[in-house]
C-alpha cells in the first residue's frame, strides 16, 4: 500500500473527513483492520485565511508546495490536499 501525504489544517473537520473516508476506503478495499498508511502536516489555515483576503495567492501556493516537500521527504508517495470549498467566501 502506497503511503499518503494528507495536508490538512484547512479546517480540521475537513481533515478528520479526509482521513476517515481514506481509511474507510482502504478497510473496504483490504477488508478486515486494515487501514491507510498516511502521513498528516497539519497547518494553521489562519494565515492561509488572511493571504486569501489579501490576494497573496503566491504565498499560499509556496506555503503549500513547502509542505508537499516535507511530507515527500518523510516518505510520502502521494498527496492529498483536505479541504472543502465554500465558493471561494472567506470571512
């Protein structure tokens, strides 16, 4: 089984979703205890928040690539980014 970089943090209950559904999925697929081999960088979606509001998309897309490196370093084969739209409304 692969292992998963999950990004989470953009809000926790987004990430508590992504993460349940992934083992859910791995335990249907797998079958009995089985569950997803994940590495999880949680992030403080605060500051993410305020460079939304202020357009600095730059910013966010290199907070998130530094992550997406971290969680490659520490072994990570793929990654998923949890987070759910809310029609682009922040604040």
């Amino acid at each position: 089984m692969r292992l998963v970089g999950l990004i989470g943090g953009m809000s926790w209950e987004s990430t508590a979703e992504y993460y349940r559904i992934m083992n859910e999925e791995v335990a249907a697929r797998v079958g009995g205890l089985s569950s997803a081999r994940l590495i999880l960088s949680s992030v403080d979606f605060g500051p993410f928040a305020a460079r939304m509001k202020s357009g600095d998309w730059d910013g966010i897309r290199a907070d998130l690539v530094r992550e997406a490196v971290r969680l490659r370093d520490a072994g990570a084969e793929a990654l998923v980014l949890a987070a759910q739209g809310d029609g682009g409304h922040i604040g």
